[in-house]
C-alpha cells in the first residue's frame, strides 16, 4: 500500500517502540500459562498453514535465485516441511521450558527487620537482528515471549516474505490468547536506516541481540546505542599439558575442531605443552585422516613434518574450517599468556590430568567459559541445559556465555515490612 | 611539571586504559588476604598522614573561597580530623566484607555429565566520575580493590588537591602490598575533555559509575559508549490503601518523607486512596509540624484545605526537599498508573494491611525496589545488608538498585569434564 507521506525510520521506530514497551508491560503482568499457550497455539498454526509459508518462502528462493545467491546461502534460505516443522516443533519445546519468570532469586533478613526478596522479571524489550535463516524469527520470538519481553525483530532482506509469514502467525496467536500482539513486531521494511534507528532506540529497546555473521555483530557493536548480548570471535583454545591422558587429548581436540567446525565454540588454536608434544604425530594423524589442515610453529612442525609453517596471523585467526593452527608452549603460564594476547575470551579449555594444574587454569582463564578435558564444541545453551539460546555473549555484565531464558531476565527487590521507619 | 607536548585526551586515556587493564587482571588473580590488606595499610597511611591530608584540603577550601563557592559546596569539600578518621575506618570497614569474588553461583550437571558452575569474578575497570566530596575517592577505590576491579578515578576540580593526596596513599598502599598500583589510577587533570574521553574508552573501561548531582549523570548518561550504573531521579511514590493502619501509615510517610529529604531514596509523591483519605488531616498535621510543605490535588484539598495546589509538573519533580505531593485515587490501579506515568523506577511503595492488595502491588509495579509497609528512605545498599554501596542503579541489565561490591563482579562458567565429545 502506498502513502502519501512516507515515514522515516525514527518515526517507525517511534511507532513501535512505544508499542513494544506497553506490550511488554502487559506481558510482564501475564501469566505463564498465557504464554505458554500462545506459544502452543502458534506452533499449531505453522502446522496449519505449511503451504502458505513454503508459498511466502518459494518467494524469497525465486527472488535469491535471480539475485544468483549461491548454494549454502540458499539452503539457509529454504524452508520445507521438515523444517516447518521443526519450527512449530520449537515453539512446543520453549513452551515446555520453565519459567524464568519470578523465581526468587535471594531472600534475606537484614538487622532492620525488613524482609528482602531478588525476584526474577523480564527485560523488557528485546530487539533482535538477524540474517538470512527463517526460523530465527520463531526461535528468537518464542524466547522473548516466554521470558515476557517484547521482541522486535528485524530479518535479513532476503527472507523477508518467510519471515513476515511466520511473524504474522506469531502475532496472531499472542492476539488469539489475549495477549498483545505487539509482544512480537517485525519493522516493516528492508530500509537499512531502521537497523540504524532501532540501534540508537535506548528509550524503547533495552537490548539488541545481534544472530548472524561477523559483519552484522560487528556494526551492532560499533553503532549501537543499546547495549548489546554477543560475541564477535570466537578465536578458542585447548591447551593439551603433559599430565593428559593423550588419547583423551586427541578424542577431544578432534571433536573440539572437526564436529562442526563453522560453530562459534569450535576450536581454532592448540596450545601443546613441551610435556605432550612427543603425542603431536598421533593428533596430526587423527587430524590428517578427517581432512583437517595443521599450521603450527617451529616446535610443532619440528615435532611432525606434515604440519605447515603458521603465520602470525594464524593466532588470530577464527577459521570456522577444517584448520587448525599449533604452538607449543613450555608450561601453563606460557600458554595462559598466548590465550590472553590472542584469545576472544569465549570459551578456552585445558586437557590435564593433573587437577591441581587445571584448577588454577580455570581459576585464572579469563573466558566466558573455561573448560577442563572437555570439547569447546559444548559451549551451547542447550549443552548447558538452559534449553534453547538466544545466542552466545562475550561482553562482561549481565549476560556472558550462553545466553538463554535466565539471561533474558533481570530482577527486582521486593521489600516487605511491618510499618518500619528508618532510624 | 611542563612537558613539551601536552597530551590530548585520548593520548592519555590510551595511556592510563592498558595500565588499568593489566592491572585488573594482576588483582582478579589476588587473593582475598592481599587486596583486604591493601585496604588496612592504606587505612593506616591515611590515619598517619592526616597532617598532610588537612593541608592539600586548605588548598582546594582557599581556592574554593577565592571562587566564592557557597555554604553547602563549602561544607561537602571540608575535611577535619573526624572525616579523615571517617575515611580510614570506611577503608578497614570495607577490608572486612565478605569477598565477593568467587563465590560459586550456580552449579549444576546436565545429562551430558559434564560438571558445571558459575563462579563470580570481577568486572574488570570501573570509572568512577564524581563531585565535591573527597571521601569518595577512598570509598569507591576500596570497593573496586575488594571487588578485584580496577578503577579510574575522576574527582571533581574543587576537590582536586584532596583527592590526589587520598589517591596517593591508596596507589603506596596496593604497592606496598605488592599489588598494581595502577589499580587505582587518577586522571591527571582536571581538563572536562578527559571525562569525554573516559565515557568513549570501552576498550578500557567495562562500566561507568557517576557519584555526583542530576547534571553529572545526565552527562554521563548522554555521551557515555561505556556501561553506565546510575540513576537519574528517584521520584519515589508511597500508595496508602484503605486497609493500611492509619498511625503505622502517617509514621512510615513522615519518615520517607522527612528523615533525609534530600536523599535519592526519599519519598515525593503521596497516592492516597479514597478509602485513606478520611485520615488526610492527621497526615498534614505530623508533616506541617516539622515544616513540610503539603501540595495536592482537587481531592486532596477538599480533604485538608492547609494542602497547595499542585501543578501538572508537581508529579514529576524530585523535590529533594521538604515538600510532598499528594494526588488521591480511586484504587491500585490507578495508583499503579500514575507510578508508571511519572516514576523513575527507583523506588516505589505500598501501605497496607491487605496482604492481596500488597503482593498485588509488589508484583505488578516495575522499580528496582518496590516495597510493602517501609519507609522508602531504606533503598540504600547499607540497609540492604550490602555492607556499603557504590551507588543506586535505575538500569535494567546487570546490577539495579543499590550496587554493593556483587554488583562490581561478572561471572563464567567452570566447565569440569572427564574427556566428553559432543556427539
């Protein structure tokens, strides 16, 4: 529909937020059951209508093929019965979540007589920005939705019909269970200056969860007013000391590197100590037979021909790929140090067998998540046990690590006394 | 002491960020024992030096009279033996808080069998940007150390002399102890460019805490890139509810009210509802006895004619004085809407003696405290059994309401294993 008068991103933006905020007080006054089935109900409507979404997605594949969008692109892109299920499939199973909800967090009793309760609420309004896969908008909202934040989505261009198709399920179940549909609002158009609007939007938007590749996490970060839950890198070591069991060593650093290696927890440097590089060849083998290339410096290749020379920037480098780059290091303060200079504080582990050894790695690493003789590949929520995640944080207050339902939450005191006066 | 170039801001905050950076990491590392000691010796420095301490504060008192600064400023900027005193046992007080750096949050083992905890640890660098009074330099300082934090003191200009000398000792303290001296760190001039600076340096500085008057935090509010934890207003609202005992109600009122008026945890703003309204007149009696000035509306004057007019901008002001607002309505909801229209999320409270009613209240209105039957005056760290606080947070992430030495630590996540791979 065309208007007269076309309006500009802050008035969009001015538009929805003030939506956002009364939507989520609404929710926050909600009950979990509301949510719940509101999730439930929407999964059921995927479900009903799967030839619509293959038909708004059929859309976008059409209009990406004339863009001549390549392969991994367009697989990100498409949307089947499988997967279409597997959306509403998401839904039930956030539904079926706890409630992050006011849980009391800590209660106490100071010498004052008053009674104090850390009580847990929602945010309060979530914008998420994400690129090209579809289900994002179901997986990030129904997130939202049940930690009572409003959300406020902003898809990647090219799957804009996939995702305003599932939005509009979304909003129409929250309607359907009296709840306010505009718990879930996506903008309304491809305008990149919305991105920029909804960044500096610190009056209606609490914060900005960024799910994407690098270059996305990196404009959120430089340009956004609101504070920000991700991670740039995830640039993460194992360091492998004397004191392993050297076949557990190599099961893990394999695993760490190889299981999914375009995953932000996959390992990207190894850091072996002189007391285990006489164990290198067999990684090297373990490695080689899976296709996985091996740069290391002099020590490592002096250890195993078949490792290519490093280059500085190897140490720096997220290969997301079947690459892996070895230094050898001469004891647990060298290798904390090669994590510090070059590490991007995710997750970074040590394989020991010495306890003693690893506990004052973990008690010193300072990494999202530090990890003694296990694969980087469990830095997830749902490993965690938190259920689902809405992404991954690097940043220091509030959320760090996974962030899932508990981080979308923040707290409240509740102070309850008997007429107290302060003296 | 001239120096041929002088360094622009940036140039010293680049300087200054890294020093503080590797200092934080030297002290997240510290025991427990080194940093309280650290505290105690310069709480010794400070007992031993009171000499020089009154004379670098004649220096900044003669300035400030030469600049004709008044009676209040005057006062909040004087140190005598009692203060100095004052600063020292503030130091040993906070040397004997529990550590907040840790503590195991959270521990848990999902069914991957991994073991996992979330243990808390320092932030990292804290700025502290604050006014007149030089005590602030020690007491922030000494909550950073105990938390393991490094911090970048920014003192006001009239204090200048005062807190470089409190400063000093501090800095002799840590290294005495064998700690970074540059864990705490002062900006080196008083040029206003610096603190722009500082707001901008992430890089450097995970969180800013303002200490200071509206204008400050508005400042650092507006410009800072970096976290801030702070609160603008503390326009805080009591709710009498007709079930509330009257004599318990007046004394709680009178106490928010007038104990400390211009505290940010004072009340501002009465709702009296209906069914209260009847005791009105006992209420103005208890508050024109000790000088208070009354403003309402309609309804509240046609209860006690001694009541002002009120004026539309009486419902957002912060008196800090010894005024109260009082508005009638017909029941929770209203009050609740009228909180939400013109709170600051600070603190807001119930007076009842319906159970239902106050939890109704205490679940529904969303300020960092919310309280049942106290005095509002009781939203400060100490009261909350914090030991002290840095400040009062009306933000939503990380740390809200009273910010003790907790709120000054993040945490990771300690991932122990026995060789699991991700399946």
């Amino acid at each position: 529909m065309a208007t007269e008068t076309t309006p500009s991103p802050e008035d969009i933006i001015h538009r929805m937020g003030p939506a956002a905020r009364d939507a989520a007080r609404q929710l926050a006054g909600s009950s979990r059951e509301a949510r719940d089935e509101a999730l439930r109900s929407a999964a059921a409507s995927i479900r009903e209508q799967v030839a619509e979404l293959l038909e708004a997605n059929a859309r976008d594949l059409e209009a990406a093929k004339q863009r001549g969008l390549g392969g991994a692109m367009l697989d990100r892109l498409t949307l089947d019965g499988d997967r279409v299920e597997a959306i509403a499939a998401g839904l039930e199973s956030v539904a079926e979540l706890n409630d992050p909800v006011g849980r009391e967090l800590a209660r106490w009793q100071p010498s004052n007589g008053l009674d104090i309760a850390r009580v847990a609420v929602p945010i309060g309004v979530i914008g998420v920005i994400y690129e090209s896969r579809p289900n994002v908008t179901a997986d990030a909202a129904a997130l939202c939705v049940k930690s009572g934040n409003a959300v406020i989505l902003r898809g990647g261009s090219e799957a804009v019909h996939s995702n305003r198709a599932i939005y509009r399920v979304l909003a129409d179940a929250l309607e359907a269970s009296a709840l306010p549909a505009a718990a879930v609002q996506m903008v309304p158009d491809q305008d990149r200056a919305l991105v920029g609007a909804l960044l500096q939007a610190h009056e209606y938007v609490d914060v900005i969860v960024p799910r994407g590749g690098k270059g996305l996490v990196e404009r959120v970060q430089s340009d956004a007013r609101v504070p920000v839950f991700a991670h740039l890198d995830g640039n993460n070591h194992l360091y492998w000391h004397g004191s392993a069991d050297p076949t557990m060593a190599i099961d893990v650093i394999a695993n760490a590197k190889l299981r999914r290696p375009g995953i932000c927890g996959a390992l990207e440097t190894l850091l072996v100590d002189a007391g285990a590089v006489e164990h290198l060849p067999r990684l090297v083998d373990a490695l080689a037979d899976r296709d996985c290339e091996v740069r290391g410096d002099d020590r490592a290749r002096a250890a195993d021909s078949r490792i290519f020379e490093a280059r500085a920037e190897d140490w720096d480098t997220e290969y997301l790929d079947k690459v892996l780059a070895i230094a050898v290091v001469d004891d647990p303060a060298a290798a904390m140090d090669h994590i510090q200079r070059h590490g991007s504080r995710h997750t970074d582990g040590i394989l020991a067998g010495d306890g003693a050894v690893a506990e004052a790695f973990l008690a010193r690493v300072d990494s999202a998540i530090v990890m003694h003789n296990a694969s980087t590949q469990f830095a997830d929520g749902g490993e965690f046990g938190f259920g689902a995640e809405i992404g991954i944080a690097t940043g220091r207050l509030h959320a760090r690590g996974p962030v899932g339902l508990e981080q979308l939450t923040t707290f409240k005191y509740l102070v309850r006394g008997s007429g107290q006066t302060r003296p």
